[in-house]
C-alpha cells in the first residue's frame, strides 16, 4: 500500500514539474508561438477575427509558409466551426472569421510538413490585452498562468 501511495506522489510530482515547464511564448507580433519541432508558428487573431500564421525558423527568423498545414476548429457555444487556411503574403490566413464570442477553445491541428506527425494545441480565446505583459491573453506570457 505504501508503495502505491509513493508511486502516485511520484507521479503528481512529476506532472507538475512538467506542466511547469510548459511556459508560454509569444512572438513578435505578440501572438502565441506553437512548436512544431524545428519550425515556430505564431497564431494570431486579428482585429477582423480571421487567424493569421506566421512561420519562423529555430532561431525565430521568419519564414515564407510553404509546407505546412493547419486547421483549426472553434469550439463556440453557438456550435464547432471548422476553420481552413491559405497562403497569403507568406502567412497561413484563415479562410474564414472566429465566431463571435471568447472564452472558447480553439484547437489548432498542425503539420511541419505533409509527412510529419500532427500536433494538437488547445487555445483557450481570450481577445483582451494584458495589463502586465501586453499580449493578448491567450497568448500571455506572465508567470501566474
């Protein structure tokens, strides 16, 4: 019994450590910056509510948009909307606008390349600007989140 409770503690410690080490990082038009192992993409929501994807490099220089792929789907309370993405000036811009509304997830679905492995990014959309960091929150890099 003893080893089980110690082996849970183990763990609880571990997870939290890891989620400590989760920070978050935003870019240089102060979006969110998404990992996609070797390559940076900033998601960004602009003031019309379309996204904009910007791609940087590992060293965060940009990048033209040429091999990824994203979508992304809203999870409103009016219902999910599935959002598409096309090149435009170099940046993946959606096809379409966020639902009105924030406080909802945006789960983005993202590809380095064709072939590589999709990563999933739960973003919780919250549009104000923070008072301490002055990112938009859901991209707030402030150390009490």
């Amino acid at each position: 019994m003893k080893t089980l409770l110690n082996l849970l503690i183990i763990a609880a410690l571990a997870t939290t450590s890891a989620f400590a080490d989760a920070k978050v990082k935003a870019g240089p038009r102060k979006g969110l910056i998404l990992d996609l192992g070797g390559k940076q993409a900033e998601f960004f929501v602009e003031k019309d509510r379309s996204i904009s994807i910007a791609v940087y490099d590992a060293a965060m220089k940009a990048q033209a948009a040429t091999t990824e792929l994203i979508t992304a789907t809203a999870e409103a309370p009016t219902g999910k909307a599935k959002i598409a993405f096309e090149v435009k000036d170099g940046k993946l811009v959606s096809t379409t606008k966020l639902p009105e509304g924030e406080g909802y997830q945006v789960v983005v679905q993202a590809k380095s390349t064709p072939d590589a492995k999709t990563k999933n990014f739960r973003i919780k959309l919250l549009l104000y600007t923070c008072k301490e960091c002055s990112n938009p929150e859901y991209a707030c890099t402030c150390d009490d989140h």
